[in-house]
C-alpha cells in the first residue's frame, strides 16, 4: 500500500479563488490526521510557495477549525506562478524553475502531493507527474470548464450569486420598465450564464458558444414589449461574441494571461438608441468568486478532499479526483487538462433555455 510510504502530505491551492477551497482543505487535513495519523503541510501561494525559499505553514486539526463555510483560501493562490515557465517580475525572461520545486519537495519531507486548481494548474501538476512527483489533483473553477468531471466546485456557488443578481434585478427592471443585462464570468464556456439564466428567468442568454446578433437581441425586446412585459432581463457571458466580432480581450493573468471585459457595455451601447427603454448594465466580476460556498459547493469540496487523500493512500498518483454524479471517483489528470469543456448548442440547458422562449442570440 503507498499509504506505507506516506508520512507528510503537502497541499496547495492554485488559480483563481473559488468558493470552497477552504472546504477542501478542511477535509484533507481531518481525513489524512483521522484515517492515516499523516502530517499535512500547506504550501503557500500555489507553486509559487515551492519557487526559491518555500513558504509553507503546518496544517493540524485546529487549524482547520471553522474553515467549511469560509470563502477563499486561507493559503493564498496566484495564477502567474508555472514553474516551468517562471517570470520573477512582468519583464523578466522566463525561467524553468522545476527542478528547484522537485529540491523543495525533498527539502521539507513531503512526501505526495495534492494540488488543488483547475485547468492551468492540473496541467502543471500532469507535467509534474511525468517528472515522478506523487501528486493527486482536485477540479477547482466557477467556470465549470474542466473536463474530466460533470462539475466542479465553486460553480454552484458562482451560479447563486449571479441567479441572486437576476432576481434583484427582476423587481427593479419591472419597475421602471428597463433592459436589465447581467455580465457573468465564464471565460470561453457559458455554464455560469446559462444556468444563472433559466434558473433566474432572464429573457435573453448569451453565450460564447452561440454567437449572436444583435437585431436579434432587439427584436426578442420589441417582442416582449409587444406581447405587454414592458421589460427584459438579459445575461451575458464575459465572453459572448456578436457574429460580427468584438474584441474584449484585457491583458492579465488569468490563466492564459487574458481576461475578457466589455461586452455588457458593449450590448448596452448598441441597444440604448434603438428602443424606448433605458438600458442598465451590472458586470458582476470577482463577486462570484467571493463569499461563502453554497451547500451543494461545501458538500463536494468536502467529498473530493477526502476522495483526494483516499487516493494517495491507494497509491493513484497522477489522477485527478471528480464527480460523476452521484459518484466521486477519480480520472487521470491527462483526461481533464487540454480540453475546455463547453456548453453543447444543441445541448440539454440549450433545448431547455428553447423550450422556455428564452432567445440564445442565434
């Protein structure tokens, strides 16, 4: 058993922050002390926590107390940190810094690893395992992107937030008879949009998947107006693209080093002097990543962090755990990085959103 060969486990928390990370290591931690007597040490600040001196604090039973329903992670998280294409500052030359993680590793004793992130991060952690790191991988991302698993963590929490958003919208718009639109994170997959959408009763879904037209758009308002709802709720992906094209890309760091941002305004200030209503735009940004995770969010958090040390114990190196509902299981970290996994146009949300009235922009 490799559990014979486990006496310090090291974890950490890379990406962006989502709901529930902190639930994860709540769970790493209660089921590594509980079922293995194992050490748990956290790594700092992702990768970047095992690039030149390490950063790391140990992780006891106390020091878990009253994390399961605290937003963020009490670790800290970056998303600049690829050892493998390290820059010490935004002009410096990249680096390869693997081998100074591998030595850090060794140094402080740790003997597997399990890494929490999603698609950047994984793909890290694969390139890790080919170097003959022992590690396990937990799916993390509101985005609901990864590949390998139905769902990940923090995406539930994300869509209650923005379908919360559509609600409070809903009465103010009816009131003073308004386009509402809602912009939602997302990247390239739609999944926060389209769920937030038909769950809080938006008129108008917009998603990268499915580029739209902006007549469309009008015309599914003037529709409305015609049939007497004298208002409109749209929602809109950070990343949906009028069939003409609109660049809304914003140099950053997220993941890929682009971030995406405008569309909102962009949809606002096209439909502002074609209909009689006033048109008001909310970008909801890093709230959906912020606050406490839903239940759903703690009890998955909580699955995969216990899955995740069951793993190591069973000696399944290079895996990534998932939910296949209702199951938690695992697969193997090169099913998940690589593939972005989208919403299908003619998908069951879509054909549901259809089958609802609710224009999708085509």
């Amino acid at each position: 058993m490799a559990s014979d060969s486990i006496r310090r486990v090291g974890v950490l928390t890379g990406g962006g922050d989502a709901p529930g990370l902190n639930a994860v290591l709540r769970a790493v931690v209660k089921s590594a002390t509980y079922l293995h007597k194992w050490e748990v040490l956290g790594i700092e600040d992702g990768f970047d926590g095992l690039i030149g001196e390490p950063r790391t604090r140990a992780l006891g039973l106390l020091d878990v107390r009253g994390l399961l329903p605290r937003g963020g992670t009490v670790l800290g998280t970056t998303n600049r940190a690829n050892p493998f294409a390290y820059k010490a500052s935004e002009s410096a030359r990249a680096v390869d810094m693997s081998e100074r993680v591998l030595e850090n590793v060794e140094r402080l004793g740790i003997d597997a690893l399990i890494v929490i992130g999603g698609e950047g991060t994984l793909a890290i952690a694969q390139e890790f395992t080919a170097m003959g790191l022992r590690l396990v991988g937990v799916p993390k991302t509101i985005d609901n992107d990864l590949a390998g698993t139905d769902v990940t963590f923090g995406f539930d929490s994300a869509v209650v937030t923005a379908t919360d958003a559509l609600d409070k919208l809903h009465t103010t718009a009816e009131s003073h008879h308004r386009v509402m639109i809602l912009e939602v994170m997302g990247r390239n997959a739609g999944w926060i949009a389209i769920e937030s959408g038909i769950a809080g009763g938006a008129d108008i879904i917009l998603i990268p998947e499915i580029p739209f037209r902006i007549e469309g758009v009008l015309d599914a308002i003037n529709k409305r107006d015609a049939s007497g709802n004298k208002f409109s709720i749209a929602v809109t992906s950070e990343h949906a693209m009028p069939v003409e094209g609109f660049d809304n890309r914003v140099e950053g760091t997220e993941g890929s080093g682009i971030r995406y941002a405008g569309i909102g305004n962009w949809i606002g200030d096209h439909l502002k002097n074609r209909t009689e209503h006033e048109v008001r735009v909310t970008v909801l940004g890093h709230l959906q990543r912020g606050g406490s995770p839903s239940p759903f969010d703690r009890l998955l958090a909580t699955r995969f962090g216990t899955e995740a040390v069951q793993l190591l114990a069973n000696g399944g190196f290079g895996r990534m755990v998932a939910y296949h509902g209702p199951e938690v299981d695992s697969v193997p970290l090169s099913d998940a990085v690589g593939t972005t996994k989208t919403v299908p146009p003619d998908g069951d949300h879509v054909q549901t959103a259809r089958a609802l009235g609710i224009y999708l922009g085509d």
